[in-house]
C-alpha cells in the first residue's frame, strides 16, 4: 500500500477487504456528480480505425473539431497529431525509441497476423516498454503503481513488441510481467459512451473494484496538448465509509456470461447487490423469433414498475435498480438477447421514420434500463435523450401541439441523468446535445 499512499487523493481510503486486495472507501458523503479521482493515462493507444482521426497523444478528433488537422508523423507515418506540442509529447513519452521501426513492424507478417485485440495490446505494450526505458520521472510512480498491479489469473502468450535499440535486456525480460498486467487492469478510453482505444490506468486499477451495480463510473476528458485524463464520478450520493466502485464491464450483459467473463479475465466471483438478485433468477437467452411476443405480453406489467401512472413531467427515477424488486414474470426480460433486439429495431424505426414504432420500443428499452443500470447511469442518459429527438421528430412531422410536452419529458429526464456524468469527450457530445434541443423546443414553444 506504502507505494500509492502519496497518490490516495482525500476523497477515499484503502481498508481491507474481504476477497479483493483492498476496497476503497469514501473518507466523507461524497454528493451525486463528484470527481472523486482524476489520473491522466500512463499510456494509451486508438483503436486502428480511429487512427488518421484523432490525435495519437489528446486523441481529440478532427470530426468533432474542424479546424483541427491531423498531420502524420513524417518519421513513421504511422501517428498522427493535432500540433506539434501534442507530437513533441508524444515523442519525448516513447515515441522516438519507436518511430523509425514502427512502420515495417506494423507491415510486417507478425503483426498482421495478430487479432485485433492482441494488435491492441502489441501497441500498447510497445508504448508502455518505451515509457519504462525513457525512466522519465513524471512517470516512475505511475509505473511503479502498474508494477504492483495483481496479475491475469491466467498464463498469457505475449505479443510481439516494437523492436526498440535503446531497450536493454533486463527490461525485456520483464516485458511476459507487465503484459500479465494488461487483461484485468486495462481501460477503453471512451467517447461519449463509445470506445476509441486503450489505456493504462494504474491508479484506478489499484484503487476501485468493480460492482456491476456502481455507485460510480469512468469518463474521460481530452484536452489540447495533454494525455486523455479519467475522471472517476460518482452517480449517485456516497455514504463516508462506503465503497466506491465502477463497471468493469457491461452490467446489462446477462448474469450468467457477466459471471463467466468475470472470474475468467478478473478471477472473482462478483456478489454485488444486482448479481446476488439475478443468482436466483431463471435468465436465458431467447430466441430471436420470440423476442417480441414475449416483449409483446410482459410490456404492460413491465411499464407498470417502471413508470406507474406514466411518463409526466413529475416522473422521479427509481432510488435502485428495479431489479431488485423484479416480479418473477418478468425475469426473462433481463437477458440480453431481448435488448439487443429491440435496440436494433428502435435503431431501425428511428431511421425509418416509423416514429410511432420507435416511441414503443423506445420506451421498453427504457423500462429495462431501469431494471438493470442505477438510475443515474450515463447510458439511460443517452437512450432517453433519442427517445426525446425522435418525439422531436414525430412533433416535426405531425405538428400536434401536445406532442411537444413529450418532448420536453424526455429531454428533462435525459438532461437530469446526463448533467450528473458531464462533458467528457469530443465537443458536441449527449450533454451539448441536450442543451441544444432545449433552445429549440424553447423557440418552437415561443411560436
Ligand atoms: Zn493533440
Ligand atoms: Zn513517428
Ligand atoms: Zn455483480
């Protein structure tokens, strides 16, 4: 513990645990919407096919700001940056043990033979390697803390790296070690709810464990000339001396795979509050074809829990998931072959401009929302935000007055759950988005 003691911030303190190494607690009431740890990346990489979009060092992307131009380094022509700070950066954290090779290593045979997240990885790993060999000192607690990181429960076949000159033997030799690191610690770097690469954060892998029922979760901030930062932030009100925990994964992934991939990358059986109701619960895939007359027959009793009388303007969200108080007709609704159904066909109506159909199952997915994340949970956040722009839609098309009170529910309760997880990401994410529609119902409303 001696070794992060520095790095604690005042908001939590490690105690023991039970099973996990340690838990960290909240040290005093921590509000709904507080940051409760901010660590920039140690090191972190895109996915390929954000590359070419987004800065290798801010991961900003040019799509999001156009007057942003990402140039390729003329070295490698493989990274791209944004400016030459965010280069200079880039290049004095790694990139200049690896630039003149990186270009064949990626053409060459081992590389591309590599799946994609190993391809992931073997970057990852390189940059982290080049890191380690630069000893820079603003870096050396963040890789001591990575260091002391508990290992992949499982033997790992470790990819190939970026042959680097300047990296002795004693640091290779290390590298099986620091990649046995990398499946139960690292991160997806996400914008706005979608994953654009991978980092390495070795401060809150060392200091929060997971709970598929979090009281907190993960965003990240992506500023000019610096490292994507994570912020962790709570969502809902911490008690002093309660545990604060994010997702490591997916909570509506189906109890008995979220429990697999669990104990198979993490090596622990999760007993948080929604595992420990659906341990009891008959939950199965269904199939395709039965998705919606089960859908069909379960929705009325389903929208009973959830939204009682209905959607007004005074519907509060639920204190917890609602599936702890889930009747038992309707636990087969909470596998996830149902969701992905129907958030295919809501995508589908939406599209289609079937507005009628989307509202629907719109509305069901909300439902099941409700049941599986804690209210204040991003992804609710952003699925009510579309319900209320294809209520804006439907309003557009059809021109009753009435219509524009729905959106105007829809919009309020996605702005209430977003407010909490913030901006983080590109410019023009959920919130701004939000905020957008509001000025112009509010100029529609004027008329
Ligand atoms: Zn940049
Ligand atoms: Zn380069
Ligand atoms: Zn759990």
């Amino acid at each position: 513990m001696d070794a992060i003691a520095t790095d604690i911030p005042d908001t939590l303190k490690l105690v023991d645990h039970p099973t996990a190494r340690n838990a960290a607690v909240a040290t005093r009431e921590l509000p709904i919407g507080t940051v409760v740890l901010t660590e920039p990346v140690l090191t972190s990489v895109l996915f390929s096919y954000q590359t070419g979009r987004r800065c290798d060092y801010c991961n900003r992307s040019d799509q999001a700001e156009p007057e942003l131009r990402i140039r390729k380094c003329t070295g490698c022509e493989v990274q791209g940056y944004c400016g030459e700070l965010c280069q200079k950066r880039h290049w004095d954290s790694g990139h200049k043990l690896i630039c003149r090779v990186l270009f064949r290593f990626m053409m060459s045979d081992a590389c591309a033979a590599l799946p994609h997240d190993q391809e992931v990885d073997c970057r990852v790993l390189s940059q982290l390697v080049a890191e380690i060999a630069l000893q820079r000192p603003e870096s050396a607690a963040s890789i001591d803390i990575f260091e002391s990181l508990l290992p992949s429960p499982h033997g790992l076949e470790v990819p190939p790296i970026v042959p680097m000159r300047r990296v002795d033997h004693n640091l290779l030799s290390r590298v099986p070690t620091l990649y046995q690191r990398f499946p139960n610690n690292n991160h997806v770097v996400q914008n706005h709810l979608r994953g654009i690469g991978v980092a390495i954060l070795p401060l809150t892998s060392r200091l929060l464990n997971h709970s598929c029922s979090p009281n907190a979760v993960l965003r990240y901030i992506l500023s000019a000339s610096e490292k994507p930062r994570a912020e962790v932030v709570t969502i809902r009100e911490i008690s002093e001396g309660e545990e604060v925990s994010i997702p490591y994964l997916d909570p509506a992934i189906s109890y008995p795979e979220r429990q697999n991939r669990l104990k198979d990358t993490y090596g622990f059986d999760c007993s948080c509050k929604l595992c420990t109701v659906q341990s009891s619960m008959d939950i199965h895939p269904v199939d395709a074809t039965q998705v919606l007359p089960l859908v069909d027959l379960l929705d009325p009793m389903l929208c009973q829990l959830a939204f009682g009388e209905g959607i007004t303007i005074d519907f509060q969200l639920p204190e917890e998931q609602l599936c702890v108080r889930l009747p038992e007709d309707l636990q087969p609704l909470m596998d996830d072959s149902i969701l992905s159904v129907l958030t295919e066909r809501f995508r589908l109506a939406f599209r289609e401009r079937f507005f009628e159909a989307a509202m629907t199952v719109g509305k069901t997915i909300f439902a099941i929302y409700l049941c599986i994340y804690p209210p204040y949970y991003p992804q609710i956040g952003v699925h009510v935000l579309d319900m209320a722009q294809v209520a804006w839609e439907k309003y557009l098309n059809e021109k009753i007055r009435e219509n524009l009170d729905i959106v105007s529910i829809y919009l309020a309760i996605a702005r209430r759950i977003l407010d909490v997880y913030g901006r983080e990401g590109d410019s023009g994410g959920p919130l701004d988005e939000a905020n957008a529609l509001l000025g112009t119902i509010q100029s529609e409303e004027q008329k």
